[in-house]
C-alpha cells in the first residue's frame, strides 16, 4: 500500500496553518503525514505497527 497517485486531503499546510475540519465517512482510514514537498518521506511513523491516535486541536496564541 502506498500514497502514489492519491489526492492529498490537506497540502502545503505551514506552521500555525489551520482547517475548519474535514468530515469522512465512518469507517477505518489510513492517514500519512509527509515532509513538505517530499510526498515519499513519512513525516510521522508507526514503526511498531501498533498503531495510535492522532489527535489535532486548535491552539490560539
């Protein structure tokens, strides 16, 4: 399984950049977080295979 040829649900995301939300269908998703402009370098990795929970909430200075 790999990301090639799928279409990003968020890209070119910077630094404090934010989403008003993306809403899915119910259902198990595989997300893959790469490095800016390097869709092949896994940013985050599960290297256990344990799996986890990835959690993003708004933070306001």
């Amino acid at each position: 399984m790999g990301i090639a040829g799928s279409t990003p649900a968020l890209s070119d995301v910077k630094f404090k950049d934010y989403a008003n939300g993306i809403y899915v269908a119910a259902g198990s998703y595989f997300v893959t977080i790469t490095v800016a402009g390097q869709p092949l370098v896994v940013a985050i990795d599960d290297s256990m295979g344990t799996g986890f929970n990835l959690i993003v909430s708004d933070t306001t200075d």
